[in-house]
C-alpha cells in the first residue's frame, strides 16, 4: 500500500473535499482523484460515497480512518527512526519527574542514556508536583500513579508496588494495626499532591478485593522524600512504593504493616505531549526506558 496515498486519504476525510485537499497538496484535483482510486483498488474497498455536491465516508471508510490514523503515524515513525538510528542525536531532551523517583531510580537510566548519545544535551526537571508538559516545553514527563485523563498520551513501562510501613519507635508507641479498619485509629504520613491530599488509601482486603480506607495524617509534605523522613522520625505510618523504602526495610529502620493487606499497584508511565511528530531524541529515549523496565518485570 502506498503511504502518500493513505496519507492523503486522511487529509481528504478531515477537509471534506478532495479540491481542498488537492489543494492543500498543491496538486490537481485529477491527480489527487487518482490517488484515491488507486487506494481503494489496492484495498478492495470503496471508501467514499461521491456525488456532484457531497463526499461523505462509506462504513469502511470510516473504520480505515477510525483505527488508521494512528497506524499510519506510528508506521512513519518507525519509519523515521530506522533511517536515524545510526545518526547521532542532537539538540535538547528535556524530561520531567519526581524529584525522589527521580534521583533514586531514573538518573542511573539517563546517564547511560547520555553516555552512548554525547552530542544530546539533557536537561532534568525533579519536581514531585505535575508540571504542564506543553506550557513548560517538556517532551518527557515520567510519571507515577494513576494519570488523570487527558489530552496527553501515556505509554506504561512498568508496575509500581506500594506498601505500608511505619518506625519500630512509632509501633512500640502507638501499637501495631493487625485489620484494615485499625489504620483509622493511627497517627497517617500523607502526601499532598496538585489534585488534593492522598488521605484515603486503596488496600487489598481478605476478599481480594480492592478496598478505599480513610485515614488521619498528623503530618502532610508535597514531597515523596519528605514522606520517607517523617516514617524515619517515628511520625506515622506511610504508604510508599518498594523501591522508595527498600533499603530502609532491609536494615530495619523501618518495618511494613499488614502484609496480608497489600496497598493496590500503580503503575510506571512515560507521558508526552503528542502520538505524532515525535522527535528522534524522544522516541529513542523512550524505547531505551522501554527496555529498562521490561528487564525488571
């Protein structure tokens, strides 16, 4: 099949007019005519219903342009990348993350990323608070949790395990929670985000099923680490993901609570800007990270 063609027969259906289109390609209206024709013969489909004063798109014509458009993007920018692959990259790749995220699991990621790509300049946003990816100029954002929709595409590289812990000083004082509904009795580390305070928590009861437990914070940060030093004080019992504590838990500096009640999963996303026009130094990032993360599944 003839990408210019399909290319082209997008263009037709969001204009409503093949002289539009023509126009738009700086061609004939014959020629861009042929195109069409020359498409729907390849196919075997008829993908317009043509008369002197309307052109509207058939049943088939409608699913092509349904389920094609991103097929079509995402064959180019295969396309693309295979011809750049061997090409140095060049300008600035500029990503965002959490500022514990992402010193503690990502930068070991994007200096080897730098390393093999020295003529990339990178340029890292460590903020714990989701900055606007288009109104800051971001072409990357790594984010964790669960995304809020939106116009931005989200690509998931990975699960994201949590669990609750708390100091053994804070647990000597305040006693260790053996049920879900004991959390409520307990002094909370919460962590305020831009859309609001995480003060209820999703655990997995005996039923196997996902249940939302309101808790009390007698401390509250916007910040992931500051959540980490709180549980370290003896402040409260925090939820965090594994790889945030692990360290801590294997030194005993902190010890998880009810284990038979495992926090819900999140998950590990990659979030940019656009599915189309993605710049070589972006698609190659995020295949590099793709393959990071399968490695640890």
């Amino acid at each position: 099949m003839n990408t210019e063609d399909f290319q082209f027969f997008i263009r037709v259906a969001d204009l409503g007019s093949i002289s539009k289109a023509a126009q738009d390609a700086n061609i004939s209206v014959s020629v861009a005519s042929q195109k069409l024709q020359r498409l729907e013969q390849q196919l075997q489909l008829r993908l317009f219903h043509r008369t002197t004063r309307k052109l509207t798109l058939t049943e088939e014509g409608r699913a092509l342009l349904e389920h094609g458009r991103h097929w079509i993007a995402d064959f180019i920018h295969l396309q693309e990348s295979l011809k750049l692959k061997d090409q140095p990259l060049t300008g600035t790749l500029r990503i965002t993350t959490s500022a514990t995220f992402g010193t503690k699991i990502l930068m070991p990621v994007i200096t080897e990323f730098a390393l093999l790509h020295s003529e990339l300049k990178i340029h890292l946003d460590l903020n714990d608070q989701n900055i606007d990816l288009i109104q800051q100029g971001m072409d990357l954002a790594i984010r964790i949790g669960q995304l809020k929709s939106s116009s931005l595409v989200a690509k998931r590289l990975n699960t994201n395990r949590r669990l609750l812990c708390a100091s053994p000083a804070y647990l000597q004082k305040y006693g260790v929670p053996k049920t879900l509904s004991d959390l409520k009795l307990h002094r909370c580390i919460l962590q305020q985000h831009g859309q609001g305070l995480t003060n209820h928590w999703h655990l997995i009861n005996e039923d196997g099923e996902v249940e939302q437990i309101h808790v009390e914070g007698y401390f509250a940060t916007n910040s992931g680490e500051g959540v980490r030093q709180a549980a370290l004080a003896g402040l409260g019992i925090s939820n965090h993901s594994i790889w945030h504590v692990a360290d801590d838990l294997a030194t005993g500096k902190l010890v998880q609570i009810l284990p038979d009640y495992p926090v819900e999963a999140t998950a590990i996303y990659a979030v940019f800007p656009h599915r189309e026009l993605i710049a070589p130094k972006v698609q190659r990032f995020l295949d590099y990270l793709t393959d990071y993360f399968q490695q640890r599944e």
